[in-house]
C-alpha cells in the first residue's frame, strides 16, 4: 500500500524529506539505503513518538481539553481499561461502549459492547489486548452526525493549522474517504450543528497545547511533523448538537491531510469533490475499473483546475492493488 500510495506525497509541499510516518521499520529502511544514522530520529525518540500514538494520549488531551475549556460545546469521555471485569461495569453504565485496541486508528481495532451481546466473543480479544499493552480504552457509543479532522504542521517552534478534512466511515467504522471542499464550505457545513466559534477556540487550543500532543523527545527543527486530530459531530442527550474534540490522534501524515492538499492542488474552487483510495484484488481489476471511470465521469477541467469527472491520482501498473481517485460530481 505504501508503494502504490507513494505517489500522493507530491501534493506535499515541504522542503524536507517526507515519510508516511515514522517508526523503527523506515529507520532500518532508511539505513539499508545508506541513510547516515545522525541524519534519522533516535531510537528514544521513535519509542516516544510510538507512546504518544496511542489512545492514552488521547485520552488525556481529551480529560484536558474539557476540563480547560469552559463553554458548552464539546462533550466525549474515555476510559482506561486495566483489568477485564471494569468492561463490565463500563458497559453497564453506558449500556453500548466501544473497546479500542490502543495503537489502531482509521476505524480499525475496535469492539461494540452492549449488555446483551457480543461481550463473550470480544473476551478474549479485550484479554490479549491488555495483556500486551496494559490497557485499552472504552467509550460510549455516540450518535454520530459527521466525521471530521484538523489537522497540524509543526516545524521548530512553529505550529499551524493546515486545514478541514471531512470523512466518511463505512458501517464499522473505519476510514472510507473524503469529501473534497474549501475550507470555508467545510466551516459552513459544521456550523449548522455548532458555532464557528467553537472550532476556532480547538485550533487555538491544540496549537497552544501541542506540546501534550508531541513528545518531547522529537525534535520538530530537524524532523517537522504533520499530525492531525480526529474528531466528531455528535447529538447530546438533550438534542443538542456538540463536538466530540478528540476521538483519536495521528501523529503522522494521513490521507486528510493529502486530500485537503490534492483539493487545494486539483480542483476548481467552487467544485464539491470525493478523494477515495480503492483496494483491487490485481492490477486487471484496477484497470478495469480505471476505464470505467473515465467513461463513466469523464474529466473537465477549467484553467487547468478539474471541475467534473474522474481524476486518478496514482498511476496503474502491473503490480499495482491499491489507488487513490478523485471524483467531482456538483459544484457547492
């Protein structure tokens, strides 16, 4: 996936090198191709960056950020699972929770509970779990409006807002695209559920904060980091529409964060668009659904900018399973 993705780093536009994110594996890739290991983070600092990529960090910006804030526009909890019977008790409070592995993220790794089904079979995944990294995390089920994400650069001592991404999810939950629109457009979409105001108030928050977010064993100056911070849309037991601040954290580059870029770079500004990454069984599949497309949504463009159709994204090959699209359907 890496490789058939690899393509989608050009809408990145940085004077440094660029991985998908940093871990032990590119470290050691790095350093078979000759990398000079001064030049590559410290191990310390990869462990550390690792750590903070959980759901723990998570958890504690969230307790943070609620007990700091005064108004009344978020609402969300986490809780940290050490020991199998809490579930129990959990799931007896909230009568549906959702169990989370502590280092999964895009909608993977998790659990639904409730208290007439489904506990038993999760049992022994919940066991493992904490078995391997003394925790997991549980949170009430939300009814959920929207997904959405901000997301971050730090550089130096520099942080900033790159942008919106806004996100679909299938029926389990995990990542199953973007949809491609200006900043503004997206701010006038979330505010029919909350006010501006509030979404201001997070970005300044979590550039303020960002220090709780990235460890301080990585140094940004020399390895500036792209990270963002999915968040949730949510209807509150009186009715009222609030925002869950702090589902999960990627401390890493992700696709919101590509598709905010590729819309910046590809479409035409007043032209609704979805970014989706599509996974073939082989490269005959791909190509068969790549000409479909074409016919199907064939592309226009105005001043070089795609105003309807279908735009391919990362080049088909042989080998190629995976293949990242963009597809415009209606102006705003």
């Amino acid at each position: 996936m890496a490789c058939d993705l690899a393509p989608l780093l050009k809408v990145i536009n940085c004077n440094h090198s660029i991985v998908w994110g940093w871990d032990a594996a590119i470290k050691e890739q790095l350093l078979r191709r000759k990398i000079p290991f001064d030049m590559l983070p410290s191990d310390v600092a990869l462990v550390a960056l690792r750590t903070h990529s959980g759901r723990k960090t998570a958890h504690h910006i969230l307790q943070t950020l609620r007990s700091g804030t005064s108004n009344n526009f978020y609402e969300g909890e986490s809780y940290i699972i050490r020991h199998i019977d809490e579930i129990d008790d959990y799931a007896v409070k909230h009568q549906h929770i959702i169990l989370k592995d502590p280092l999964s993220s895009s909608g993977k790794g998790l659990r639904h509970i409730n208290t007439n089904d489904g506990w038993n079979k999760a049992k022994e995944w919940a066991n493992a779990l904490i078995r391997r990294h003394g925790y997991l995390t549980a949170e009430p089920f939300y009814h959920k409006e929207q997904d959405f994400a901000m997301e971050f650069y730090a550089t130096g001592n520099q942080c900033h807002f790159i942008g919106y991404s806004l996100f679909t999810t299938n029926n389990h939950g995990r990542y199953d695209g973007n949809i491609l629109l200006p900043d503004e457009q997206i701010e006038i979409f979330l505010s029919q559920y909350v006010h501006c105001a509030a979404l201001h108030e997070l970005q300044a928050w979590i550039i303020n904060h960002r220090h709780l977010i990235i460890p301080s064993e990585w140094d940004t100056t020399l390895f500036p980091l792209h990270f963002g911070i999915d968040m949730m849309i949510i209807k509150a037991k009186d009715s009222t529409y609030k925002i869950h601040p702090c589902v999960e954290i990627n401390l890493r580059l992700n696709m919101g964060i590509i598709a905010h870029e590729a819309a910046r770079q590809y479409l035409a500004p007043e032209v609704k668009g979805l970014f989706k990454i599509a996974f073939f069984p082989d490269s005959q599949h791909l190509l068969r659904f790549h000409e479909e497309q074409k016919e199907r949504f064939p592309a226009k463009f105005q001043e070089d900018r795609l105003v309807k159709g279908y735009l391919p994204l990362t080049p088909i090959s042989k080998e190629t399973k995976h293949h990242a699209y963009i597809i415009c359907t209606e102006a705003v």
